[in-house]
C-alpha cells in the first residue's frame, strides 16, 4: 500500500508484527492447524511484545497505540496464522476495550490490566443456542439477589473458551424490559458452577479454541456488572463495532496471505514452456485479486481511521466487515485454484486460509447483518 501514509511508529508496529509471524507462527503452524493445537507459547510471546492491549491506555497496561496500527499488525499475524489473529482480535477489540470503556476503576486494576499486559487472555460471551445473531433473544438469565446475581444459561461458538482467565458474559435480568433488560458480567474460570464444554472441531481457525460455556447457579457479585443495570445490550452492541473491525483486518489478512502465496507460485511453476505468471488468464486473475484485497484493506484503514478520531465507525467497520470477508474467501478460492493440485494439499498453505476465510462470513453477524447495519446507518 505504497500510496498510504503511515506514520513511523505504525510502520514500526507493522514490521514488528510481520517479524514475529514470520519467526515465530510460521514454523508450526500446519501442524497446529492439523491437530487442533492451542498456541499457548506463540500468545505468551504475543502478549509480552504487547499484542494483546494494543489500543489500551498504558495506564491500564496497555500500549496506547491507534487502531490503524491494531488493524495493520492484525493483518500481518493474519496472513500467517488466523486462528492466532482470532485470539488477538478478541482480546483486543471485544474484550480489552469494552472493560475500558465501559469498566468501573476496580474492574480495569482487578481485569483489565492483566489481559492488557496479555499475562491472561479474555472471552467475549454473546452467542446462545437458540439466540444466534438475535442478540436481544438472550435466555441466559442473571437473577438479581441483593449483593450479587445468579446466572444460569448456556453460551456458544465462544473464542478463547478454554483458554480464557476472564469471561464478559450476556445475560437477560428482566425480559418484561426485553433487550433494556439485558446485563454484561465479568465471569472469572473456577467460579463454582461455571463449566467448560466440548471443544468444536471446526473446519477452520483450528488452533483457536472454540467452546461451549454452561453456568449453573453461579454466584456473580454485583461488582462484576459492567455499566448500570440494562446496559448489557448496549454494551454489547457498541463493542461489536470494535469487533467488526478486527474481523475486516482478519480478512484482509487471510486474502493478502493468499494473494501473496499465489504470485510467488506462478513465478516458480512452469507450462508450455513458460512461466505461468507469463500468461495472460493468470495475470488477468492475479489482477482481479490485488485489486480486491487492496479495495478491502482501504476501506478498513477508513474505518479504523474514523474510530481513532473518535468519529461514529458503525457502519464503516459494518462495511468492512462484510466486503473483507467476501474478499478473502475469493481471493483464498482463487489462490487454491491457481495452485491446481498443489493447492488442494496443506504444505503450499493455502487451502488452510481458503477455509480460514470462511469464518471471516461467519462471526460477528452474516453479511445480511452487516447490510442491516448499513442500511440503517444509511436511512437514519
């Protein structure tokens, strides 16, 4: 992106990033996707380089850095290794920011300066069952009882469920009050009757780790609400934006990986006599491919461009979102095709971020969500 202007410490942030996914994710990282294998060593190593508290004050342990060097670094990881960029994003945009933000000073000391400092990592529990990308049909319930509440409920397709220290946790105290009934909880791994799940076994992002949470009965002092009572929903909602962002950068680096890997390999395979990269079908498609991946990553700068401005980002990462993901499953395809045979096995890694990719269109609501979004945005 030689036409973009970044300033020396983004570019610094951005070498660093591309140094340790290169050194450190590379090496390993088949076989972390082939068995399921959590990157304990690689996100230690993440969190004292001061990846996982990017945009938090330094005051709380963080790095104080924009979100344009959050988006750029996250591209850099990503193009190596997405399922480490999952854990990165959600510690990142879900849950460091929304304690920021949102967090009383007991909760940033006690919580958010350790997932900061990227000593422990966080999880971000919206997603229910039955519930899906309806966030206002929550049916995990927070009983209020005087100096604490009592949840009991069950969460899925949570990011970090196992590995996780800390849980920011949706539950409905009122549904007389619908989604203004709605409250966020700090959750912390051990609390009696919070339990741990089956891990999924998903066709992508297979180093991070996916899990059900059940809650049963467990005792949440009143401390641990974030915001006052019925703010959950709102809560939630302005920390996805954050999240949308994250997934826009994820993608953007899945496809710039792809891309990458694509151009390096029609210069070194030969047919009829030539390189490939010589013909005029490939180089056409090389084309369609770069101009996308380059038309995602601008549309995510502007976005994370707004945020740092503090201007209203909604429906910019909404667009991001929705036109990355889109990119990065067509251009990881078209990656995979150009590699022939080649790109159907996982040593020439671009069948991993061809189904990398598609959880890019996943989480953090469908494309049809993220035109709702922006169709809202437009008409308003």
């Amino acid at each position: 992106m030689n036409q973009i202007t970044f300033t020396e410490e983004q570019q610094s942030v951005q070498a660093a990033a591309k140094d340790f996914a290169e050194k450190e994710l590379l090496p390993g990282v088949i076989d972390r996707d082939n068995q399921q294998i959590f990157p304990t060593d690689q996100i230690t190593k993440l969190g004292q380089l001061g990846f996982l508290g990017m945009m938090v004050h330094p005051k709380y342990g963080g790095g104080g850095l924009d979100a344009v060097s959050y988006v750029l670094a996250l591209e850099e990881i990503c193009k190596i290794e997405a399922a480490v960029g999952t854990i990165m994003s959600v510690n990142n945009s879900l849950v460091c920011w929304g304690l920021e933000h949102f967090g009383t000073e007991m909760q940033k000391e006690k919580y958010l300066n350790p997932l900061a400092k990227g000593t422990v990592i966080g999880a971000f529990c919206l997603s229910e069952p039955e519930a899906g990308s309806d966030a206002t049909a929550q049916k995990t319930t927070a009983i209020d009882c005087g100096d604490h509440y009592l949840l009991n409920g069950t969460k899925n397709w949570i990011s970090n469920g196992q590995s996780a220290t800390y849980y920011l946790v949706m539950a409905q105290s009122d549904p007389s009050k619908k989604h203004k009934g709605i409250n966020a909880f700090i959750l912390e791994k051990g609390m009696p009757g919070f339990v741990v799940g089956k891990k999924e076994d998903k066709m992508g992002i297979r180093s991070s780790d996916t899990h059900s949470l059940m809650f049963q009965d467990v005792r949440v002092p009143k401390e641990n609400r974030i915001g006052d009572e019925g703010f959950g929903f709102t809560f939630a909602m302005k920390t996805l934006n954050g999240g949308r962002l994250g997934i826009a950068a994820q993608a953007v680096g899945i496809a710039t990986g792809a891309l990458e890997r694509a151009i390096a390999y029609t210069k070194e395979r030969s047919s009829f006599n030539k390189k490939i990269s010589e013909h005029q079908g490939i180089q056409f498609k090389l084309a369609e491919m770069a101009t996308k991946v380059e038309t995602a990553q601008l549309i995510t700068l502007k976005a994370a461009q707004l945020k740092d401005a503090n201007e209203d980002y909604a429906q910019a990462s909404a667009m991001a979102k929705l036109y990355a993901s889109e990119v990065a499953m067509s251009v990881s395809t078209d990656a995979v095709q150009i590699h022939g045979g080649y790109g159907y096995v996982k040593e020439f890694h671009v069948e991993r971020l061809m189904r990398d990719a598609k959880i890019t269109e996943i989480y953090e609501g469908t494309s049809e969500i993220q035109k709702i979004i922006i169709a809202r945005n437009l008409l308003k």
